[in-house]
C-alpha cells in the first residue's frame, strides 16, 4: 500500500514538471517571437523612414527593446523556477524520505543564452538597407593604395610599374603628367606593354632606348600595333632606311603617335616651304625628326625672322637649313642676337654666316668671349681675301684649349683671366 501511495506520488510530481516545462518553453518561444519581430519593425522602420532617421538612432532602439525583452524573460525564467522549487518540495514531503533520480527543474530546463554582447548583436544585417553616405563609407581591402600623390607607392603592388622601373621608365616625370598615372596603373604588362615593346625591337629600336621612349611618351603603350606598324612602313616607303626608322622612333617616339596623314602632310609642308628635293627634304628630317611631330608654328616664324628681319635669300637660308635644321625650331631672341653680334659688331657679310651657319647654333656668350680675346690680341680678322683669317667655323667649334693655341696663339690661362674680366 505504501508503494503504490508513493508510485501515485512520484506520477503526480512528474505531470506537474512536465507542465511547468511547457509553460517555461512556450513563454520561452513567445519572447524570441516578440524580439524577431520587434527586430523586423526596427528593420522595416528604419528602410521606411531612412530620410528622417539615421542608422545610429536605430540602433539604439534596438537595443533598448532587446534589453527589455531581455528583462522580461530574465524574470519569467526566476518566477518559474521559484515555483518548480515549491513544487518540488511540496512532493518531496509528501513521500518521505524518497530521494528521485530525476534532476533538479533548474537544471532539467535549458534557459536560453541571451547575447551578452550587445554590440555584436544589433550588428547590421547584410540585407538591411543604408544611405548612401554609409555605402560610400564602406572600404574594400586592397593590395594597391586607394589614393596617392605618387606612384612609388605602387610600384610593388603593380607588376606593370615594376617592369617599366626596370627597363629605366622616369615615373618621377611621368606623374607630373596629367592622367598618365591612372593611365600606367590601368596597363597589364603581359598584354600592353610586351607586345608594343616586342614591337619596338623588331624594327631597331635599341633595347637601352626603351625606357627613355616611354619616358617621353607614354601614350604609345595604348596605341594598337596595327597603327604602329602602318606608321613604320610609311617612313620606309618614303625611302627612309631601317636603321634611320629606328634613330627617328628613338629620338622623337611621338612619331608614332601621328597618323599616316598626319606625317604625310608634315613632310609635304618642310618641301614646299623650303623648296627642297624629296631627298634634302629626308636629309633634313632624318637629323632632326623632332620636325615630324612638333608645332609648326615656331617653324614658320623662324622662316619669315630669317627671310625679312636678317635678311637671307632663298638660297642661303635653304643652306642654312640643310646644314643645321636646329636653325628651323631655335629660339626667335637668340637667334636674332647672335646675328646681330656676327653682322654687324663682327662685320661678317650674309653670305659668309650663310657659309657656315654653325655660328647661329652656338651660344652667344662663347662667340662674345672668343671675338673680344681675338680683338684684345689684334687678331680679330673674319675676311677670307684678308691675311690670318680665321672662319666662324673653326671659331665656335673647337675647345679653348685648341682655340688659345691654334687661333690666338696665347695661352689657356690668358684666356682664363680675361673672362674673368668681362
């Protein structure tokens, strides 16, 4: 009789365990619905109203309400407990000394952690929505540099800028260019920039002259190699020679950059101006090919400076610009006074600075130096019918040292203490 009171007992503590546990579970559930869905309405909220609330304010109410849910079901889960306790120990009395097997109701219902965290919690979800301040604000790791004032900050990032240091490429003066930076950084050095230099190699071009051809220009990485090789073989098929192709791509790579027109046009207009033969006319641009691709307008200035102002003929200024082209892009200044120097204080006649034009190509200060210690010494005579002469040739071109001892027949150091005194 005594066993089945105390069967009867531990059945009716077990029904009232089992209740409490449901009661526990089902207010359990009901708190996670509340806080899905208050975190829902703070979501929606939030994308609803983004123009009158910030993502900050947001926040915060979401953390208030999960503190409050939070505070709510901390003091459901004790008053639970306090009351399985009390059960528990109504049921232990009435069965004696019965010790159960059973754990304990505190222990035998699982409480939910709550995220202690609170920051990490209200983290923003990948589908709730920002401003777009915020999504400007969001910054992608990179191994190349967002922004920088130069691009040694990427040459060890970028394989392309590596390879140009290498081939000798000035990235010092290529940044001061305007978008020529972005421009190099856009480059893939296996696809861009091999097959343009492949290019340069097959028609001549020194591998030592690469560096200083992409220092100067650059664009020619962009230019597609259909356009390079067409630019090429129009210079061949106007008779100019491999080799003297490749000196004029070394010397002035912006060749490559004009169109085939473009040069066609450029060397038609050196003919006609100057009334030269197609051959004087390569000659020309063959020393200087800078003429190709530069402003015409310094040019045709020169042209009119030396027919009006010095007063050349045709002829002469043809001779003078066969023997120095320099003579068609020199600065306007100079060139007027140096000849104002040689013709008039020098006394030398048209036809004899025609003769020899170097004179105009050198610096002003070396023939007033030279001219003033001759003068000193007495010895100052440019006419050829006249005895010691001595040409405006020999005058400009050799070194002091030769110059003292061959033309003024004085010594280096002489002439070293009369510049002083000039």
């Amino acid at each position: 009789m005594a066993s089945y009171c105390t069967q009867l007992c531990l059945q009716g503590r077990n029904l009232l365990r089992s209740k409490a546990v449901a009661r526990t579970w089902q207010y359990n559930t009901q708190v996670r619905h509340c806080i899905t869905r208050g975190s829902s309405k703070i979501l929606n909220d939030c994308s609803i109203n983004n123009g009158n609330h910030t993502t900050t304010q947001t926040r915060q109410r979401w953390k208030q309400q999960m503190f409050c849910y939070s505070d709510l079901a901390t003091k459901h889960l004790a008053t639970e407990a306090l009351e399985n306790k009390n059960v528990e120990e109504t049921s232990t009395a009435d069965v004696g000394a019965y010790e159960s097997p059973l754990l304990p109701i505190r222990d035998a219902v699982s409480v939910p952690d709550m995220p202690l965290d609170l920051d990490a919690a209200a983290e923003v979800s990948a589908l709730e929505l920002i401003s777009e301040e915020e999504a400007v604000s969001i910054r992608v790791p990179s191994d190349i540099p967002p922004a920088s004032i130069s691009l040694k900050d990427y040459v060890d990032k970028s394989e392309t800028l590596s390879k140009l240091v290498q081939l000798g490429v000035d990235l010092w003066k290529l940044e001061q260019r305007p978008n020529v930076g972005s421009m190099l950084l856009k480059l893939d050095f296996n696809t861009d920039v091999a097959p343009r230099l492949l290019f340069l190699k097959d028609i001549g071009v020194d591998e030592a002259r690469f560096g200083h051809i992409i220092t100067q220009n650059p664009f020619v990485l962009t230019e597609s190699l259909e356009n390079l090789h067409s630019r090429v073989n129009f210079l061949k098929s106007q008779k100019f020679s491999p080799e003297i192709v490749a000196s004029m791509v070394s010397r002035a790579p912006y060749i490559l950059n004009f169109t085939v027109q473009r040069l066609d046009n450029r060397m038609g207009f050196y003919q006609q101006q100057l009334k030269l033969s197609a051959s004087n006319t390569r000659h020309i641009l063959a020393r200087l090919p800078r003429l190709l691709c530069g402003s015409l307008e310094p040019v045709k200035e020169n042209l009119k400076v030396c027919e009006m102002e010095l007063g050349f003929k045709e002829n002469e200024i043809q001779h003078i610009v066969i023997t120095v082209p320099k003579v068609l892009i020199a600065n306007k200044r100079k060139l007027t006074q140096i000849f104002d120097f040689v013709h008039n204080t020098m006394k030398v006649p048209h036809d004899l600075i025609a003769k020899f034009p170097q004179v105009l190509n050198c610096r002003f200060m070396r023939i007033r130096e030279r001219h003033q210690f001759l003068e000193y010494l007495g010895k100052a005579q440019y006419n050829p019918d006249l005895p010691n002469y001595i040409s405006l040739e020999r005058l400009v071109i050799m070194p002091n040292d030769i110059f003292c001892t061959e033309l003024a027949l004085a010594k280096s150091a002489d002439f070293s203490l009369f510049q002083k005194t000039l």
